[in-house]
C-alpha cells in the first residue's frame, strides 16, 4: 500500500506532524475577518484583542495549528497580515497556517514567521503557481494545494485529481516535496449542491490513493446555509477523517465537531488506550 506522507509544521519551538497513521490535526479557523464578521468589526478598530482570544481559546480546545487570515476590505493585508500572526505568536506557540490570496501579504509573512509554516494556498492557475510555489521554496513552507485550475473548480472527482497531480507535479519541479503539498478536494456548501458533499469525499479518496497526501478542506464550508449547522459538520468530520482528511480547517471550540473528530480518531485505531477521548473528556468537565 502507498505510504501516508508525513507533513511536518514547525514554530519556534513547537512541531506538528500530519500523517494518516497519527490523530486528526484540527487547524483552527476562527481568525478570519473574511468568515467572521466579528473578527471583521474588531480588526477594523484596530482592536487586536479578539485575535489574542481566539488564538488561546482554539489551542486550549486542541487545534495544534492555527489558521490565520486577515483579509480586511479596504485595509492593506500586508502589514495587516503581520501583525496579526505577531499578536498570535506573542499569545500561542502553535504553528500557523498563512490564509492569503496577496502575494506581497504572503511573502512579507513568511520573512517574519520563524518555522515552518503552511501556506494558504496555491491553486492550478498559472498565475497561482508561477508566484506561490517560488515563495514556498525560498522560505521552506508546506503548502495547501486547491483543486482548481484556470478553468475553474473542476465538477467531478476525477478532474479535481487532474488538479491536485498538476499541483504536486509542479511543486517537484521547483524542488518541492510531495510531502510538503497538502491537497484541499475543496468543500462547497451542500444548501446548493446536494451532491457537493459527496463530490469532495470521493475527491478525497482518489487523490489520497493517488498520492497518499495529506487532506486539508474547510470543513465548515459544506454546511453555510444550513440549520443547525454544528450536526452537520460534525457527521461529515467524521466521513471525511475516514475517507482521508488528516488535518481540517474548522472550529475546535465546537464540541460536537472536535468530539466527532476524536471519534472518528479513536474509531480509526488512531488514538491509543483511547488516551485522546479520555483527555478531552476531562477537559469538558463532565463525570460521566
Ligand atoms: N480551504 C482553505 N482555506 C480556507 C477555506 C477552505 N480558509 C477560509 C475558509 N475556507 C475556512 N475558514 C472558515 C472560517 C469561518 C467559517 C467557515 C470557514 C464559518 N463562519 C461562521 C459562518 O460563516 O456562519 C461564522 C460567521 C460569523 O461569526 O460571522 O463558518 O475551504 N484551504
């Protein structure tokens, strides 16, 4: 059977490895004015409190790397990207994961990050890995590969393949490792695809026999729209760990997702003596 790649993040002084033999890594995603208008409100005061909060809130819940976005319209993201990530950095030791769509944002990023940080991310275009794959090399970060190319996001599983074998195809000629490339199948909300969760499982499937890569998506994407949201992305936590996902940008502080994830961890034969569920179940301080 094809190996499970190992991803290792590093910051200064913690390291996370990603692998399918290992428990979930939750990656968390609460640090997004873009996905979060409070975050929004609060950045655009300068208020940097929020940030400082939610990077210690989702750590002390279990994500052992944090997403950090900082995607303000209006505002520069270049310095704004910085000194979000140092606000964090002062509060958590957790690897971060660099969530931006602006080159100059990125690499000013990565000149700052002491570590191995993931980057968020590169896609199919052109365009994309000409300018991210480079930076990636020079600063010695992991990378998110999306399954979109310049046509778009490709509507079947067998196409987003294509896409994640153009990415990974790429990163190696520019003398970066399969390892290093963490592939997102891309997770639309199924309010308007009944279908698209399922798309993004088989998707999954196929690039992890493929390549046997490290899985990333936005976990939460598949529910916007939906009811009682945490339900469903707990129920799909748990499909996509099983289909291959390793390491999920959701929200920690949600117990019935972290919980799932755990479960679906320990089902996996992935968790020993059961000591993860254990320790999170005296976490939440319930006896029984
Ligand atoms: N793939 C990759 N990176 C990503 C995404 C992805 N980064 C951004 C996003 N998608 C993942 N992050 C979030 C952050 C928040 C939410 C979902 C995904 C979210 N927010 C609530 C909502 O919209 O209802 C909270 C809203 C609020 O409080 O204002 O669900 O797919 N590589």
């Amino acid at each position: 059977m094809l190996e499970n790649k190992k991803t290792i993040l590093s910051s200064k002084t913690k390291t996370v490895e990603i692998c399918r033999d290992n428990p979930t890594v939750l990656i968390g995603e609460r640090i997004n004015p873009t996905g979060r208008k409070v975050v929004l409100a609060a950045l655009q005061e300068g208020n940097f409190e929020m940030v400082r909060q939610d990077a210690i809130k989702q750590v002390e819940a279990g994500a052992t790397v944090l997403d950090v976005n900082a995607g303000v319209p209006g505002a520069d993201e270049v310095a704004l990207l910085s000194q979000v990530m140092q606000e964090v950095m002062s509060v958590v030791d957790a690897p971060l994961c660099i969530d931006t769509a602006n080159p100059q944002a990125l690499e000013a990023a990565l000149k700052l990050y002491e570590g191995k940080a993931l980057i968020n991310s590169v896609n199919g275009e052109e365009k994309s890995l000409e300018t991210v794959l480079p930076l990636a090399k020079e600063y010695g970060g992991a990378v998110i590969g999306l399954c979109m190319d310049d046509d778009g996001i490709p509507a079947t599983p067998e196409l987003r393949l294509k896409a994640a074998e153009k990415i990974i195809e790429r990163a190696a000629a520019k003398g970066i490792p399969v390892e290093d490339i963490i592939i997102d199948p891309l997770a639309m909300t199924m309010s308007a695809d009944h279908t698209a969760g399922l798309t993004t499982l088989k998707t999954i499937e196929l690039i992890v026999a493929e390549f046997g890569v490290n899985i990333t998506m936005g976990a939460s994407n598949i529910s916007f729209g939906l009811p009682d949201r945490k339900y469903v992305n707990a129920a799909y936590m748990a499909m996509a760990i099983h289909a291959g996902m390793t390491c999920p940008i959701t929200n920690p502080l949600v117990v019935e997702i972290r919980t799932a994830a755990l479960a679906a961890d320990l089902a996996l034969g992935r968790d020993e003596y059961g000591m993860g569920w254990i320790k999170d179940f005296r976490k939440r301080g319930k006896n029984k």
